[in-house]
C-alpha cells in the first residue's frame, strides 16, 4: 500500500482493523511522510517504541512518488518530469507567485480530449494516474524540490473530469491537515468542459473547491472545431451545469481562454463571450495561444488582446490578462508533453 494514497482517517481505519493500533501511530506516520517528507517513518519515536508494528509494516508500506528524472528552469518557473512505476512519465509546474508557489499536476498520462491547441491532447490517450501518481507530483514538488507549495491546480496533463474518482480523492488526501494541508480553497479543478464531472462534483458538496471551465470560444461552431468534447457537451450543456452549480457565497468560476489569431478573438467572439457567461460570476483568464505540435495557429497580438479584454471588462467581466510563462522550456498553457516528444 502507498501511504499517499491515504487520509488520516482512513490510514486510521487501516491500523485498527488490521494491527489493532489507531489515530496515533496514523498521526505520527502522516507528520513523517506528509509533513517532513521522511519516508523512513520507522525512524520515528512512535514508530521505534512499538517494534512489532514496525516489523508488521515492513514490505507492506511505502511512499511512492515516483522518480523526479528530469527539471527545467525558466527564471522563478519550474517544470519537472516524473517517471512513473511502469516507465510513463507526466509533467508538473511549479509557477511563482507572490508569497508562496502554485503547483500545476496532471491527472493523466496524455489525454482523449483532443483539445487542437493543447499538446497533451496531441498526444492522445495512454491511461489514467493512481491517486499517489497524483498525491505525489505535490510529494515531489515540496519535498524532493524543497519548495513552498500553497496553492494546487489540475491544469496539467489530462481531462480531471475523465479520472473523476482518483482525483477527487487525491484532492481529499491534499487537503488532510495533519498531511499535505493544502485548504480547497487553494485547490482548483480544470476541465474542458465534461458537463458530467461538473455535475458530480455539484454533488459532493465542496463549495470551497474551485472550478475552472477551459472556454475558447463562445459559439459552437469554433469550440467544436478546437475541443472536440463540444460535440457532445455543447455550450448550452455547459452553461446549464455552472448555472446549477452550488458556488460558496462569494464564490466564481475561473473561465479559461485561449486566445488564437483569427480564430477566437475579435470584438464579435468577445461579445458571444459576454451574452455565454451573462450573470454567472466569473474571472476570466485571457491567454496567448502557445504554439503546439499539428495545429498551424498563431497567438493573438497584444493590441487585440487588449482590445477583448477591454470589451468584457466594459460589460462588468473581471479579466485577467495572462502573458505566457514558461514557453521557453514548453511549460506554458496547452505545452505540457512538447518535451517528452523532443527526447
């Protein structure tokens, strides 16, 4: 079993039924491992005060994060590459921010969605990561990397929504106090818009968790166009999902755009965006296509850039204008897997 796996309670529920121990020893292994990043937790005094149990545990526990083989620097960013256990790997990015740093973790080793401006989605679909596959990109990141990881987003390699369960229950495991303690407010789930998983998650009742909707167009024609899961989910699906969804009170959905030259972004598409997101509340971020393997697209100029967000911000839309980081090492929005593909 790989400790990563585990919430306090249910690593508690593994010690009573299957040791006759509890909450304690639980507690010292998760401050070990989650909090020290120590996974020698024999090494404990809990541990080394009750030998059989440590003797019981040998060879039945671990701490698997898998293997950092690769990190790329590109100023204050940085993007590693984890081997996994069947020799896959899938890429993460730790981004600056002001006090404290923003992991961006894949849920997937590629992905079925086919996004045309995404990497990843280029790649097509190998398979779905285990929840320590997950759990342990923030393992790595703060412990093998040593930085400070506060805030946590699925906006890496993969569709969340299409490995619903391992990711919810990664989420639940990142959010453990006596472990990784990262509050759902600080964590952020990015989909391409699988109205299912939207509404799943509705039903869980975590307000707290933060959804992001990857947009890109606002008329179901270019959407389909560039995503694929339009098709089958289109914009009318998806504006129905964030309409029922259950928003804590202050709550707002980050919409995503990719902004690609003569595509998406004149004052036309602007204004579709404007009558998609109508009263829901919302902080669009606006982003610069990154340019990706078969897709022969270009970012939109700044003058243009400006000119959209402008329009929205007029009509009462809070933006964000995001210029791309990481593009020099392909770590920026829609380039994660460009590098496994250049080795």
């Amino acid at each position: 079993m790989n400790i990563l796996e585990y919430t306090l309670e249910g690593l508690t529920r593994y010690f009573e039924l299957e040791h006759n121990k509890g909450n304690f020893h639980a507690r010292a292994l998760f401050r070990e491992v989650f909090k020290k990043g120590n996974p020698d937790f024999f090494s404990a005094p809990e541990f080394r005060a009750s030998p059989r149990l440590s003797a019981a545990l040998a060879g039945r526990i671990k701490t698997d994060p898998g293997k950092v083989v690769r990190v790329f620097e590109e100023e204050n960013l940085t993007k590693f590459i984890t081997r996994l256990s069947d020799g896959l790997e899938i890429e993460s990015v730790i981004i600056p921010m002001t006090r404290y740093q923003t992991l961006c973790v894949s849920s997937q080793v590629g992905c079925r969605m086919g996004c045309r401006f995404c990497e990843t989605g280029q790649m097509g679909f190998r398979r779905s990561l285990l929840v320590s596959e997950i759990t342990g990109q923030l393992y790595n990141g703060r412990h093998t990397l040593g930085k400070n990881i506060k805030n946590v987003v699925f906006m890496g390699m993969g569709e969340p929504f299409d490995n619903f369960d391992a990711v919810m229950k990664a989420v639940l495991v990142m959010n453990e106090q006596k472990g990784f303690d990262v509050a759902l407010s600080h964590i952020t789930i990015s989909t391409a818009g699988l109205v299912p998983g939207i509404n799943r998650l509705a039903r869980m009742n975590l307000p707290n968790l933060r959804l992001a909707v990857s947009v890109n167009a606002a008329d179901d024609k270019i959407r389909s166009g560039i995503m694929p899961v339009n098709r089958t989910y289109p914009l009318k699906a998806l504006k129905k999902a964030l309409k029922d969804f259950p928003l804590s009170g202050r709550g707002t959905f980050l919409l995503e755009y990719i902004l690609i030259r003569g595509v998406n972004d004149s004052l036309g598409h602007a204004q579709k965006l404007s009558e998609f997101i109508g009263s829901l509340p919302v902080r669009l971020n606006l982003i610069p296509f990154n340019p990706v393997s078969g897709f022969e697209a270009h970012p939109s100029c700044d003058e243009d850039m400006h000119r959209f967000a402008a329009y929205l911000g007029e009509r009462g839309i809070f933006v964000i204008k995001r210029w791309s980081k990481g593009r020099s090492v392909s770590a920026g929005c829609g380039q994660l897997g460009k590098t496994m593909d250049q080795d």
